[in-house]
C-alpha cells in the first residue's frame, strides 16, 4: 500500500525492498557482462533544467512527454502555488511555463505521470488527494484526469479504495481511445490485504476494472503497462506469483491474464519494479530492485533481466552497488539496440544521505558491455532518478527528485531535467 505522505515517490516500495537498503552494502566485482565505467560517455550529460520548488514545482516524477514541436511536459510531486504539485511545460528554449498546480483537493495532489494525446490534451494521475473521505487516508485516494489545451483541468475519475482501488501508479497507455492504467491497492484477499488492479478509463471519464490481482499466483502491486501493435499489456507485478517475488504478465485482448515468468528472489532476480519495455522480436527486458548476487546484500542488488519468446530469462547484469549501481527502480529505454536505464543507489559512494550513492545512468551496449553514464553525486547534477525518455533528437532525457540548484523549500534540491547524448 501507498502512503502518499511519504516522498520521494519511488521510495515507496515492498517491505523486503526497503531491507535491503537498511543491509550494509558490500562491495563486490559479481558481474554477468564485461563492465566498464565510461568517463568519455559522462562529459555528454548536462542539466536542461533546474526546478525552484516555488512556484514551478518540486520532485519531478514520472516520464517526460514530448510533442511535435520539440516541447517536454512533466509533473511534479510537489511545490506550486499550492505545494501539492504541478503539471508543467518545458519549452524548446529551456523555459519552463506551469500549465496547472493542484491544490490537494478534488483535482488530486502528487501527480505521477502523464500520457499526451495527438491532439495535444494531457491525461494523468495522482496519487493522493480527490476523495479526502477515502477510507484508507485523510489526504485522497488519488485522481485520473485530464487538462485540455486552454490548461483547465477535469477529473475523469476519483479513487475510493474500494472495488476501483486506490494510488495510480505513474502510466497510462491508450487502446482505441481508451486509456489502461494500474493502481497498488484494490481487491483486498486473504493473500493481501490490497492487491492492486488495471483499470481502465474513457476520455469522457467513464470508469471500470479490467482486472484485479489476487495475490496469489498472479502475484500483487503491479506497475506501469505497456502495449503491443495488437492492444494486449504486458507489465509486472512487484510482489507474489509461484516464486514469491513478483511476476511478468501478459493481459491480452480476450480479456486474459496470462502470467509468462515468476521470479524467485535468486540469481535470476525478484521484485520487478518500474515499466517492462518489450522489443521488435518480442523479448522483454526489465530490472529487478533485489535479487541476484548474495555477496552484494543478503537480497541482492538487483538484476537487468531478458525474457526471449519462449519466456525463457538470461540476466543480462548482475548489480553489485559500487561504482555500478545498486536498485534499478524505473523504465528501460532501447535505443538502436542498446539498453539504458537508472539506479535507485549506487555509484559515487559520497553522496548524501545514503552512503552508498544516489544512483547511477547506465548503458547496456549490443555487444553485452554495461556502462556507467553518469553517477549522481546529489548536488548540482541532481540525485535519485526518475523514468527516461527518448527525445526526438536523439537524446535521452530524465528527471531527478533531488538535487540541482533550487533551494525553496527543498532541503536536498528540488530536482532537474537531464540530457544524455549517445
């Protein structure tokens, strides 16, 4: 279960994950690849875009999206006029524009995603605010909603935590017009107490479930989806399934949930968090927070996994913490081939307040060598990764939720849009 108090958002995570940030991490050289830390690579990253905390933002989460003209448009957690968070635009100059700044209430707070539609209107979600009466927290159960191009901003659906579930994750992805997305709790079992659901939302606000997770075999807090060419979702659930440590599933257009791969908490890696990618061929590539080597953490630091066709997996990297990362926790981009994704920690061991780094950008090139990019130092450059995106130049574009140059109210930094150059 969410608790939509606590920041930032990706620190919300499973009750093994959080042990394994409180294990003393050990230094290890437990590697599936050839590794190599690129200082070349990391003179092409450079900071686009510092967020002051007031009024334009805090936290930026979640994926940029792009439009045709070259402009970003982000969320953030927190700041604006009314502290709750923003929906923002990123200009071509650099310039940032609020579109909208929540206000905790009915419209939600804490947004935590955005999908942009060809016709230029924004949806999303929050994850708290909406209904404050919401059984499960006096601070709302979370929003879907949509801001049109003159930026005013409708609610196409309030969360109640009860059959439709509660907390959105961050993702919506579009089926026919039809919007699908996940929440972490809903559809209470003997198994968990909230096992979250996909849902699914028309762009009149017309609400209903699709799916809910029993805890079972089909495993518990499922994250982003995805689509294929044919309409049917692929994602993972972080939790549960036959291993114990969450599972890859398929919901595919028939209306079934078909579980392709279920994760032990072993070498091959456990608790998938973030969105799955899936490729030209049909294999997916993900990462898992724990998992792997045993020398790194009782848990594991994590693992960079394939799952071919045939749904068999080939862990592609092992993570280890220093200097190479340690809890991968967001999206994969494929870019020509190569795999490039984020650390939660890891990287330069001198970063604050966790000793063990702020996380890393890393490549996982086509001939099988894993790069460090960038290790976060928490400071200027920003610290603990968001969600990446591919912009239409090329570059690889993220946000940190610390870090940078803004300081208003904002202890760590307010967090920065990134760029990376291939």
């Amino acid at each position: 279960m969410r608790n939509p108090n606590s920041q930032p958002l990706r620190t919300q995570i499973s009750k093994a994950s959080l042990q394994t940030l409180s294990i003393p991490i050990v230094l290890a050289v437990v590697l599936t690849t050839i590794f190599v830390v690129s200082s070349a690579q990391a003179q092409t990253y450079s900071v686009v875009y510092n967020f002051a905390g007031a009024p334009d933002g805090a936290t930026p989460n979640g994926r940029l999206m792009q439009d045709a003209a070259g402009n970003f448009y982000g969320v953030t957690r927190f700041g604006g006029a009314h502290k709750k968070g923003t929906i923002f635009k990123l200009d071509t100059s650099g310039t940032e524009t609020v579109l909208y700044s929540f206000t905790g209430k009915a419209d939600g707070a804490s947004p935590v995603g955005l999908y942009l539609d060809t016709d230029g209107t924004l949806y999303g979600t929050a994850d708290s605010g909406g209904d404050l009466s919401c059984k499960l927290s006096t601070t709302g159960c979370g929003t879907v909603f949509k801001l049109s191009t003159g930026n005013v901003l409708t609610v196409l659906h309030t969360f109640s935590d009860g059959s439709d579930g509660a907390y959105p994750n961050d993702t919506l992805v579009s089926i026919n017009g039809v919007l699908y997305g996940t929440a972490d709790d809903g559809a209470s079992t003997a198994s968990c107490g909230s096992c979250g659901l996909i849902f699914k939302v028309t762009k009149g606000g017309t609400f209903s479930v699709v799916y809910a997770f029993t805890g079972g075999t089909d495993g518990y807090d499922p994250q982003d989806l995805i689509r294929d060419a044919a309409g049917n979702l692929y994602g993972a659930a972080a939790s549960g399934g036959s291993g114990g440590y969450g599972v890859v599933f398929e919901y595919d257009t028939a209306g079934n949930l078909v579980i392709l791969y279920s994760f032990d908490g072993g070498t091959g890696g456990g608790n998938p968090e973030g969105r799955i990618i899936r490729d030209v061929n049909g294999n997916i590539h993900g990462t898992t927070y724990i998992g792997g080597s045993t020398k790194c953490t009782t848990l594991g630091c994590g693992v960079l996994y394939r799952l071919d066709t045939a749904v068999t997996e080939t862990v592609l990297h092992t993570f280890t913490t220093n200097p190479d990362g340690v809890n991968p926790l967001n999206n994969l981009l494929d870019v020509s081939g190569s795999l490039y994704g984020t650390t939660y920690g890891g990287g330069d061991s001198s970063c604050s307040p966790l000793s063990h780094g702020c996380g890393v950008l890393f490549e996982f090139g086509n001939t099988g060598e894993y790069s460090v990019i960038h290790s976060f130092t928490g400071g200027d450059d920003g610290g603990f990764v968001g969600d990446l995106t591919l912009g239409a130049d090329g570059s690889i574009y993220g946000t940190t939720q610390e870090g940078g140059t803004g300081t208003v109210g904002c202890s760590k930094g307010c967090g920065v849009i990134f760029k990376y150059m291939p």
